[in-house]
C-alpha cells in the first residue's frame, strides 16, 4: 500500500508513469473526481482580487472554486456556432481587463466541441497571464490522431483529467 498525500511506492510510480504519457512535468491522482482537481488549480494559482477570464458554460466546480479565491470573474460567453470560444472573445476581454491573470476554458466543451486552443492560450501566454483548463472529457485527447490535440499538447499551464468519463477507468 502507499498513501496518496505522500506516495512513496506504487501511487509515486503510477503517477510518474502518468506524467510520462501525458508528457506533463507533474500528475497528480485525486479524489472526488475532477471538482477537487478545478477547485485546487485555482486556489493554487490565483489571489483574492485576481481579474479571472471564465468561459460561461463552465463546470460549477469552477464557479465554487472562485467564490472561494474570491476573484473577480470575467465570463465570456461561448459562440452557439461550432466555434465554441473564439480568439476575439479572450482578445475583446483583454481589451477591456488587461490585469486578466487567469482564463479557464472547459475543452472539450460539453457538447463535446473543441476551438483553436493553440491560438486562444498563445495570446494569453504573451499576456503572461495563466491557462487552465477543465478536460475533464478529454483525457483520451492525449492518444492519437484523429483525435484532437491535449489541452497540454497545446500548452496550457494546469489541465484537470477525469479518466472515468471517457477512459475505461472506475
């Protein structure tokens, strides 16, 4: 056995094992599912009074996550086309909020749509601000083509998995 606060044995080497393959510095399991893992990528990058960029349809693990850092949310709201986000929404906000320090994107949305990450966290790195993402139904996105890129492929800083929703995991 090992304990999953301090792992030494087996959870350590089934989590370095988890980095490898996500290509990721760090993976970390959690408990109670994908709601911790948003919950702590928050608190753990964002100060009270933080200007927050936060797509609309976010997961409300996201919306209690804010309440708790006690930033300033700044929701933009999804395209109701295929595009989901799109670039000039999170450049319209930068627009107006230029202290953003964070965005949180949900990819794949939950109709399962994905958008031009690459390019949305590529003008919010060269406006050093963070990006996180819920891929909470993406954790198969790592594999391979066809399917679309990893939200970590991509670059963001903190992507959150869950394995249970679309990998054969309990």
């Amino acid at each position: 056995l090992d304990e999953l606060h301090e792992p030494e044995e087996a959870i350590a080497q089934a989590q370095a094992l988890l980095a490898d393959v996500y290509q990721t510095k760090k993976s970390y399991f959690l408990v109670n599912g994908s709601t911790v893992g948003n919950v702590a990528m928050i608190l753990g990058t964002c100060k009270e009074g933080d200007q927050v960029l936060v797509q609309r349809n976010c997961h409300k693990s996201i919306l209690h996550a804010l309440m708790l850092a006690k930033v300033q949310p700044i929701f933009i709201t999804p395209s109701q086309t295929d595009q989901g986000i799109e670039r000039h929404h999170v450049e319209t906000a930068f627009n107006q909020y230029p202290t953003i320090k964070a965005c949180i994107f949900t990819y794949p949305d939950y109709y399962g749509r994905t958008y031009d990450l690459r390019a949305i966290i590529e003008y919010i790195h060269a406006h050093d601000a963070l990006v996180l993402i819920d891929e909470a139904h993406g954790a198969h996105f790592q594999l391979a083509a066809p399917i679309p890129d990893s939200a970590l492929t991509l670059g963001a800083d903190i992507v959150v998995h869950s394995a249970h929703k679309m990998l054969p995991a309990m």
